[in-house]
C-alpha cells in the first residue's frame, strides 16, 4: 500500500504544533532549575511536557494532554515511513 507523502507530513506538522501548545501551557521547572518558568527548549526533554506534574511541582494536566497527543501524532507518521 502506497502512504501518501502528504499525510506524513500532515502528521510531522500537527505533532510540531501541538507540542508548541504544550510547551505553551508548561508550568516550569526543568532538572536544572526546579524553579525555572515555563518550558525551555535546551534545558527540558520532549517528554518533559508530557508530565502530568511539572518538574518544579505544579500540574500540567493540559500541557500534557497536547504533548501525548503530539507524541502520538509523530510515532504515527514515523510508522507511516
């Protein structure tokens, strides 16, 4: 069965924008910085964001959510390869 190019790009683009909400929606704190607001891209891990209690404590229920769902997204377009 042919997978159309499109469709594992659909997929790669929904994952990068929905892991962009999750990011967004972060609370803080990374392992070097318990303290530290938001997410940041050098200092957390993919799956930092998908937590459902952030590294510095607080709850990242939404933030979660978007990132397994991204998470999803791209291990189906890899599939799709």
């Amino acid at each position: 069965m042919k997978i159309p190019r499109g469709l594992i790009g659909a997929c790669g683009a929904a994952s990068a924008i929905l892991f962009a909400f999750a990011a967004c929606a972060y609370p803080g704190g990374n392992h070097f910085d318990h303290s530290a607001r938001g997410h940041d891209f050098w200092r957390n891990a993919l799956c930092d964001g998908a937590r459902a209690r952030a590294i510095g404590g607080a709850s990242n229920e939404v933030g979660a959510s978007f990132a397994r769902i991204a998470m999803s997204m791209m291990a189906f377009a890899i599939g799709l390869i």
